[in-house]
C-alpha cells in the first residue's frame, strides 16, 4: 500500500466540501497539476502522493487559505488559485488573506455585479490612485492598470468627485499605419480605444456613455489633442504610454491642472516606437521616482487576471529576449 501524506481539513458540511474543493473537484485536479503532485479528496481529508516537505508545507498552506475563505463564505475560482499559488513563495498567508478579506468594492457593473481588485499590486494601485495626484501603473497586458483607471475615473464621475473623464492615447500602433484608416484622426484613434469603451459600457451601458461623450463630460481624444489646453478638475488617463516620446510624454504631463489627477499606464517592454527613439513612459519613470504625490507601481507577470496562459506567453517572450 502507498504511504500517502494526510493533511486534515475541518469540513462542516457538504457545501463547505464543494467549495473547497470545486465542482468535479477541479480545484484539486488544478493544484495537483501546478504542483505536480497526486492529491486525493478522501471525504474531510486531503492525501498527497509526495514527502516533499518543501510541497507538503506549500499546498498545506494554500488549503489553509482556501478554507479561511470558504469558513467566511468569500467565493474564489480558478484564477485566485494560481495567483495564490505563484505568491505563496514570497508573500504571507495573512497578506495573502488580507486581499481577499478587506477588498473594497471599486464599483458595480450595469447588472449590479461587483468589481473588486483581484491581486495584491492591484489594491496596492488602487490605493495609490486614491492618495496621489499623478500614477504610473506600468507592466504587461492583462494585469489591469488601465481597466482600473477607468473604473475608478467613473466610479469619481458618478460621485461627482470630478468633472470630466479624459482618456488618450498616443497614435503609434502595433505595426499597422494610421494613414490607410478612413476618417480624420479621431476616427483613426477611436479603435484602438476599444478597451477603454469596453470598460465604460460595461459601468455605464452603451447609452448614456454616448451621452457623457456627447455632452464632453467623456472626452477620448489622441494624445496630440491635448497640446495647448491645461486640464482642470479632470480624471486623465494616458494609455500605452510606452508610445509617447520624451517630447509627448513632457507635454502631457505639464497638461495637468489644478483639482485633477493623471494615471499613465503603459507596458515599457512592448514600445512600438521606432528603434533608438526612447520612450517617454521609461524616461519619467526614472527622473520622477522620487518626487512628492508620485506614485509609481510595476505590475508583474503573476498580476495578470486573464488567462493563466497569457501569464505563460509572457514568460517564454522574456525568456527568448536573452
């Protein structure tokens, strides 16, 4: 007979079984799969096919957390599992509990669906968003620095904090040539904004962000629409930032005005300026680090809240840059 290790559990009930384990127990099938371990369900215990003591002690600690949530009934899913798991070797079980346990809800969706932050450097960029005048939020796709921006530019609208959402962008994209879209600039920019519409439509619906757009309460412009104005009293946010010039970036930032605040979100590895041209977003990253009402915060591969292959994309793209 195979000498499994046991680790206890304090089950009370059938529905607490469920939730820590999951539907077709899939939560156990996804962490045996991420620490490559075999563990079994056997009723109120968990059997582990290993004597590593280094995974016994990881997985033992991340049912531990998993059963503080479901004793206090906080819903989890697959996405929290891998982020627990990919924290665990740098971060303590009481922080990492802490995110789940005193997350505040950022703001509802149209259908009255709560949004809340999903990583620690998330409630961290939240918090940093809520105390300084100007942010940087910089990291790779998927990890919500801008989507939280918007969010809570609306959730200030609605609270009549602020007077006006502005987004922008600069117009450099991906390998694709502005020139041989139809329309003038605006209409030229206004697809690659698509996330920041998505975001709006999913708070707000499809309607009356018109309407906020129509009346210039929204304003989504590119970036080369903010020369000459100082914005006042505004929410403004700088998307892909790692597409300005030293030149842009200085423009934008010398735009701001008194009662507003700036969030400038960006991801320093994938610029698509041309080469040698440094990038604004890295140049103030490094000149304004340290000044007072400057926060700046760099998300992480393991931020990412899309899917948990994205996290391993982004991973094998570092790897062959060296």
């Amino acid at each position: 007979m195979v000498d499994l290790t046991q680790l206890d559990l304090n089950l009370a009930n059938v529905s607490e079984m469920v939730q820590l384990f999951g539907v077709n127990e899939r939560y156990i099938k996804l962490l045996s799969e991420w620490f490559e371990v075999p563990i079994f369900n056997n009723q109120h215990h968990i059997l582990l096919d290993t004597k590593d003591e280094a995974k016994i002690d990881m997985i033992k600690r991340t049912f531990n957390i998993m059963m503080a949530l479901v004793k206090r009934n906080i819903a989890f899913q697959e996405r929290d599992i891998i982020y627990i798991f990919h924290v665990l070797p740098e971060i303590d079980d009481e922080t990492i509990l802490e995110l789940y346990l005193s997350r505040r809800e950022i703001i509802k969706t149209l259908q009255g669906k709560p949004i809340y932050p999903k990583t620690l450097n998330q409630k961290r960029y939240l918090e940093m968003m809520e105390k300084h005048t100007l942010i940087f939020g910089i990291g790779p796709a998927g990890t919500g620095k801008t989507y939280l921006a918007v969010l809570l530019g609306l959730k200030k609208l609605r609270d009549n904090q602020i007077k006006r959402l502005v987004l922008t962008r600069p117009a450099v994209e991906a390998g694709e040539n502005l020139g041989f879209l139809p329309g003038d600039l605006k209409e030229k920019v206004d697809p690659y904004l698509r996330p920041l519409y998505d975001a709006m439509y999913e708070i707000l619906g499809v309607r009356q962000t018109e309407e906020y757009i129509d009346k210039g309460i929204i304003e989504i412009a590119p970036l080369a629409y903010m020369r000459g104005r100082t914005l006042e009293n505004a929410y403004v946010i700088l998307d892909e930032a790692q597409n300005t010039t030293i030149n842009q970036m200085k423009l934008f930032l010398t735009r701001l005005g008194f009662g507003s605040k700036m969030i400038v979100t960006g991801d320093i590895t994938q610029s698509d300026l041309p080469d040698r041209v440094l990038s604004g977003l890295v140049k103030a990253s490094k000149i304004l680090h340290d000044v007072e009402d400057i926060g700046i915060l760099y998300f992480d591969k393991i931020d990412v809240v899309r899917h948990p292959l994205v996290q391993t994309i982004i991973q094998r793209f570092e790897d062959a840059r060296h």
